[in-house]
C-alpha cells in the first residue's frame, strides 16, 4: 500500500489553510498584472487652458552624450557639429531654447548650429578645482558670447561648484565679477536653490539672474509628483522675495523616467510626463522662467546616480520622444510581455503539474487536492516568470560595472530557481501534507551536502541559502547607502511568498539549519531598519521590507521537535534522510 493511504487526513493541511495559500499567490499576481494592465492604457494629462496644440517648453538642458560609451569624462571625445545639429533638430520641435553646461568635447559648435536653426542658447561655462582649465572655459565663453550675441541670451559661469565644493563662494563671486564686466550678456551662476539661499549674500552682487535648480524628486525631503509643481512655484516664490528686484531663472527642474522611489516621490514614465505637462499648463496660466532637465536620456549618468540619473530626459537616448507636449500619454509599448510572460509561466506549472501527476506511482490524495496543487503551480509559475520579466528589465538600468552585473543577475537566476523549486514543493504539500513530501523534509545549505538528499531538496537549500545571503548584503547597503541604490522587490517577491506558504502548510527549515537562520535575522532588522529611514511614504520601500520579513519569516520559522522532523541535520544526517525518504517511496 503507498504510503499515503495510511496517513492520518489530518496530516493534510486544512481547507482554510489551502485557500489562504491560493488567495495569496492570485492577489500577489492580480496586483502585479493590474500595473501592467493600466501602463497599456493611454493617460489622460494636463492642459494648459486654451493652449496651442504646438505649446513650446521654455527651455531644455542639451548634452549630447547619449550614445553608448559617451561621457564628459572622456577627455579624448570629440562630438561632431553634424551629431549636434541633427539633436537640435530634434529640440527644434519642443523648445526654443537649449542650456549647456560646457564649452569641451565640440560643445563650443553649439551657437554656430542653434543661430541656423533659430534656437536660442544659455551658454555654459564648465567651472572647477582647476585654474587653468577655469580659465579657458570662462575666455571661450567670453568669446563665443560676443560672436553670437544674437543668439546666446545668458551666460552661466559655474554649474553646482558650491555644492561640489570645489570652489569656496569668494573665488566663485570673482570669476563672476570678472564675467559680468567683460560679458555683453547677463551673466549668472546655477546651483541648487538652497546654495542660494546660504550664499546669496556673496554672489547677488555678481549676477544679473539668480538660476536656481528645483529638483523636486532630489529634495531632502522628497516632493510627490502631484505636489511637485506647487513646490517649484512656491520655491520660485521664496526665492524672489529673498532677491528683490533680482528676476530668478529655474535654471534646472525635471523629473526621472525610471529609478527608486524617495519617499512619496516615484520615478516613472507616467510620472514624469505628468510633471512635464503640469509646468507647462501652470506656466500658461503664472508665468515662470523654467529650465527643463534633460533633453536626452544620460546613460553615462548612472555611474554616478544609479538608474535615475541617466532617464531624465524628454527623449530617450536613441532620440525617441517619451513625453508628449500635447494630447494623452501613448501606452508603454512594452506593456503586453508582463502577461504574456505570465501566462507563459502559467502554462509550464500547468505543464509541470500534468508531467507530476503522470509520473507519480501514489494516487493517494483527494481529487481536490490535486485540483488545488495544480491551480497552485500555475499560481506560482505565473508570479514566477512575472517577477523574473520585472527584474530583467530593472538589470540594465541599476547594473553600472561587472559586480553588479553579476550579483543581479546571480540574484534573478537564485530567485527563479528558488521559486521554482519551491512551486514544486508547494504542490507536494498541498496534496499531500508536509510529513508527505517526496524526498524527505526539507534541509538547510549545510544538511543538503553532508548527506544524501532529493535533487529538488538539495536545489531548493543552495538556491534559497544563496537568495537570502544576496538579500542580506543589498539589505545592509540599503541601511548605509541608499541614496543610489535599487528597492529589487521582484527579485525576492516569488520566493519570499512561496516559501511562506510552505512554511504555513507546516513544511519548514530545521532548527539545526543555523546559517539560513542567521541570514533570516539579518534580513529582518535590515527590513525594519529600511521601512524606519525610508518613511512611510515610500511604498516600494514598504514593499521591500514587507518582503524581506516574509523571507525570514519562512527561513526562520523552523521545526523544533521529533527525529523525522530533523532529517538531514541530525548527528547521522544520512541514514535520518534516507528513513525520511523511504516514509513517501
């Protein structure tokens, strides 16, 4: 007689429990594919009232370093006027007006294209540590200011020196003096609006216009996108009152396309857009002098600032406009593959579970109970391969050199292989109970490679010991060093769910399988750790730390009683493995 015949039904988990593990797999999956349902819609944004349908932004920062392997940094990289004007071309439908940042790398060819093209430019004049190099910069300027006066309209000596610290606010108020006097344009300095506001004193005397940044995503104290017009204009506000007669220039204001959230501040295509229409159906209304970073997505910029650096811009790096200046916002065209991959990962549990069924030799469980293991390895196959599709298309953009190159794709690899696993186990249990499980109980890292065990225990063990030590350390980094890392939620969300599922069904880790435990504290005072610093407003923090507690909520949520239950991690791990796996074969 199999073996299951003879167990107790009580052994099963109960009806409720069943449930419960399903409820959650279809909410964790129906949220995850809500979100990819509405990016396929088109999004209604703000209009100005009684707008042209061709409104023009004001101005936009223009870098043209948006090919591959292009950075300022390059002290060797020459950009060609003919690359500059075919990307002024491409402004010439949005805008006005470009800002640069520097007279290096053929940037110096800019007036010359924009005063063809009947652009407008602020001029930028890159200022450093270097003497020398400050020097050269501030006499191109100077020049190309008279030469073009026609087109150059402002003349920006120094971009955030002073939040760089590279130059101290008397050096900074001299060079500006000097620009002012030789210049036969206003001339200004840009910098963050609280550098201003700290330094005002020592340079209002040197500029004609206060440029100031208002960045409302980069604040100390992040501003939500539906609040983040308001607070440029309000920071615009406090600004003039402080300066007087002297008109403010919001030299840079934006928002990223992509990235981590900063407290109620969510990066985004839709996001950004909204933003990008919001000023300008304000503008329409109270006029403001605004300055739009960027033109073009800066990949270089992720080096520097994680994913959100390098998608700030109005096009993408291949020159394709992502924000509309008129009209709803087209739908994301990658939507359609989070469910297509879904349902692709829906039908290989499906597959999987017919393939189980045949090949069992025990036909001992309730027809229901098959019924639900096979719902559930659908379940789970879908979330799977969602989360997995999530995170493939985070890997590009967080991923800056080898390391993380290889540790988030370690990481997706871990969490596929673990969900995986754990899908199959998870059908075992709901058909047959934890105490039935093919193969035995399940083991810890160390117990799978000091005795005999099923090749889906033993690949269940590394890949969620080598999950939960991947977590840990991004855990720990998201404690002391947030600011420019990623909150990789689907890299953990299948596991994390699965194997608490289990562990609820009864089937859990050992209480001798101590290395997954001590990974499970870490995770979890890095998650509450997380959730405190990160603020409730961030809900893809919250999210992450939920997770990460799920996690070690099922790693350490282990057995304490009885020699079947220690299987694999006993004082003779061999012989108590292959008594457990003589129990179900």
């Amino acid at each position: 007689m199999p073996a299951h015949d003879s167990e107790p039904a009580a052994k099963r988990p109960g009806a409720a429990r069943r449930g419960a593990v399903l409820l959650l797999l279809a909410i964790a999956l129906a949220l995850i594919l809500a979100q990819a349902v509405s990016q396929g819609r088109p999004a209604a944004l703000p209009e100005a009232a009684g707008a042209p349908r061709t409104q023009m932004l004001p101005c936009v920062s223009y870098a043209p370093f948006r090919r591959a392997g292009e950075t300022p940094f390059d002290a060797g990289l020459h950009i060609a006027p003919q690359a500059i004007e075919a990307d002024l071309r491409l402004l010439r439908a949005v805008t006005g007006c470009v800002r640069t940042y520097g007279l290096d790398h053929g940037l110096d060819a800019v007036p010359a294209v924009a005063r063809r093209l009947g652009l407008r430019v602020v001029l930028g004049a890159w200022i450093g540590r270097d003497a020398a190099a400050n020097e050269a910069q501030l006499r191109r300027a100077l020049d190309l200011a008279h030469e073009y006066r026609d087109v150059v309209q402002l003349l920006v000596v120094g971009n955030e020196v002073l939040l760089r610290r590279e130059l101290a606010p008397e050096a900074l108020a001299a060079l500006l003096a000097r620009a002012r006097r030789e210049s036969p344009v206003p001339v200004t300095y840009a910098d963050v609006w609280e550098f201003w506001l700290r330094h005002g004193p020592a340079l209002r005397e040197h500029v004609d216009i206060v440029a100031a940044h208002i960045l409302p995503y980069w604040e100390d104290e992040p501003v939500g996108v539906d609040q983040a017009v308001d607070h440029v204009y309000t920071v615009a506000a406090q600004l003039r009152q402080n300066f007087g007669s002297t008109p403010v220039f919001i030299a840079e204001t934006g928002w990223p396309a992509a990235g981590r959230q900063r407290g109620p501040a969510v990066p985004g295509r839709d996001e950004q857009a909204r933003f990008v229409r919001g000023m300008l159906a304000r503008q329409a209304a109270e006029p403001l002098d605004f300055n739009l970073i960027e033109a073009f997505d800066q990949p270089w910029k992720r080096a520097l600032e994680g994913a959100m650096g390098g998608t700030w811009g109005l096009f993408d790096a291949d020159g394709i406009q992502r924000v509309p200046l008129a009209g709803p916002l087209p739908p994301d065209p990658r939507w359609f593959w989070l469910p297509l991959t879904a349902a692709a990962g829906a039908a290989v549990g499906l597959m999987a579970g017919g393939l189980r069924r045949r090949r069992s030799t025990i036909d001992a469980a309730p027809e229901a109970t098959d019924f639900l293991a096979t719902v559930a390895l659908a379940a789970a196959g879908a979330l799977v391969a969602a989360c997995a599709l999530l995170q493939t298309q985070a890997l590009p953009l967080w991923s800056r050199n080898a390391w993380e190159w290889i540790s988030g794709g370690g990481a997706l690899l871990l969490s596929v292989i673990c969900g995986a696993a754990a899908a199959g186990r998870l059908a075992q249990v709901l058909q047959h109970g934890a105490d039935g499980v093919r193969g035995g109980v399940r083991v810890g890292i160390a117990a799978a490679f000091a005795a005999p065990a099923a090749t889906g225990a033993r690949l269940l063990a590394i890949a969620q010991a080598g999950l939960l030590f991947l977590a840990a350390v991004d855990a720990l980094g998201l404690v002391f060093d947030a600011r420019y890392r990623p909150l990789p939620w689907p890299v953990v969300a299948a596991p994390a769910l699965l194997l608490l599922a289990l562990a609820w069904l009864g089937d859990r880790l050992p209480a001798a399988a101590r290395e997954e435990k001590l990974l499970a504290a870490v995770c979890a005072a890095c998650a509450i750790l997380i959730a405190i610093l990160e603020g409730p407003a961030n809900t893809q923090a919250l999210l992450y730390a939920v997770l990460l507690l799920a996690l070690a909520a099922a790693c350490g949520w282990t057995h304490r009683a009885g020699p079947a239950v220690m299987a694999g991690n006993s004082a003779s791990p061999a012989s108590s493995a292959a008594g457990a796996a003589q129990r179900v074969e």
